[in-house]
C-alpha cells in the first residue's frame, strides 16, 4: 500500500464497510432498474428480521473486540486472538453480520439482486479473511490453527 495521503485514502476506501456499501448500492439500483422479483410482505418482514439480526451479530463481535482490547481494523495487527463469545460460532462474524445485512436489503428491496450474496461474499474472503487469517496465523501459529479447526470460517 502506498504511503502519504494517498496510500491513507486508498487504505481507508479498501475496507470491509465500503465493500459492503457498493454492494447495496448495486441490489438498489437493480432492485430499481431492473426489477425482477419483487417480495411480497412476508419477504420483505424476512429481510427486515436479516438485518436486524446481522446489527446483533455486528455488535456483538464488535464488543468482542473492545473487550479483548485489540483492533477490529482488518489489516492492523492484532493484539489478542478472539475465541470466545460470538467467535466461537463463526470465525468472522463481522462478515456474516454485513452478509447479513445484504441478504436482508436484498429481501426487502428485490429477490433478482441474490447474486450479489455470492458475489460479495467472495470478494471478503480474497480482499480481507485470506490476508487476515495469514496475519492471525503469524502471530498466534498453532492457537490459531486449533481455533480454525474447530471453528468454521463464516457459520
């Protein structure tokens, strides 16, 4: 990553938010432009309950974070390797909570748009969960190799 003004920008732009961002900023404008499944009232109720329910789990794992004193940045050196709580159902809850959150967007707004869970999905694990789970391995070695085993990566 580049130094200076420019590397921060690029660095702050690069982040699991903005990526989720873009994404529901594509199911919008499809669910607008190209309507294809609109949803019924007990889809859009669904929807409504997926992101709720991906807010929970952000929060969650978030306090997960304050209470292990260590970064929830993705490319920031962790201090303390998070287990317990939320982590030990999923691996990466905060990603999980912002699929969530597209999967309920996508409920609410139109069913067409559900290839964007996919898509979005894959573009986390090679942007961030990849680099992180090389960077929590450096740090923690066979901790974190016992953690990955018995903890699946999404749920």
């Amino acid at each position: 990553m580049g130094k200076g003004l420019t590397g921060r920008l690029v660095r702050q732009w690069e982040s699991p938010p903005t990526w989720l961002a873009l994404f529901l900023v594509l199911a919008w404008v499809q669910s607008r432009m190209l309507p294809a499944f609109p949803p019924g009232p007990q889809v859009r109720t669904a929807g409504a309950v997926l992101i709720a329910a991906g807010l929970g789990v952000m929060v969650l794992a978030v306090l997960q974070f304050r209470r292990h004193r260590t970064t929830v940045l993705p490319r920031e050196t962790p201090t303390a390797m998070i287990d317990t709580g939320i982590y030990r159902f999923s691996r990466n809850p905060i990603y999980l909570a912002d699929t969530l959150i597209l999967s309920g967007a996508i409920l609410r707004w139109d069913l067409g748009g559900i290839i964007l869970v996919p898509l979005f999905m894959a573009v986390i694990r090679q942007r961030f969960i990849l680099g992180e789970e090389a960077g929590l391995r450096a740090c923690f070695g066979a901790e974190f190799d016992a953690y990955s085993a018995r903890t699946r990566r999404w749920l």
